[in-house]
C-alpha cells in the first residue's frame, strides 16, 4: 500500500480516480463499515463453534 501510495505521489492523485468527494467518503465510510461487520461476524461464529463443541458429544 505504502509503495503504491509513493508510486502515485500522492494521495489526491491515489483517489483521482473519485470523481467527487462524496464518493471517496462513501468508500472510506463502507470500507470501515465492512471491517467492523467482519469482525462482528467472526466473533459470532466463533461463539457459536465454541457453544457447539460443548454441546456437542465427545467423539474421540
């Protein structure tokens, strides 16, 4: 990211490619969005693997 970032120059070329701003910040507002989705879901299944396993009769 960083090489990519320094390749470019610099960030307002990197997002030139945003035709207005409130794209960009649609971008950046969804991106953060996914990630705190994302680890809401892993912590979800994560609960309900370690419920399973309780629940679940020893098979060894």
């Amino acid at each position: 990211m960083v090489r990519l970032i320094s390749l470019s120059g610099s960030l307002l070329e990197h997002f030139a490619f945003f035709q207005n701003r409130k794209m960009l910040y649609f971008f950046v507002l969804s991106h953060f969005l996914n990630r705190k989705l994302v680890q809401l879901f892993w912590k979800m299944l994560r609960a309900n693997i370690g419920r399973c396993a309780s629940e679940a009769p020893d098979i060894s």
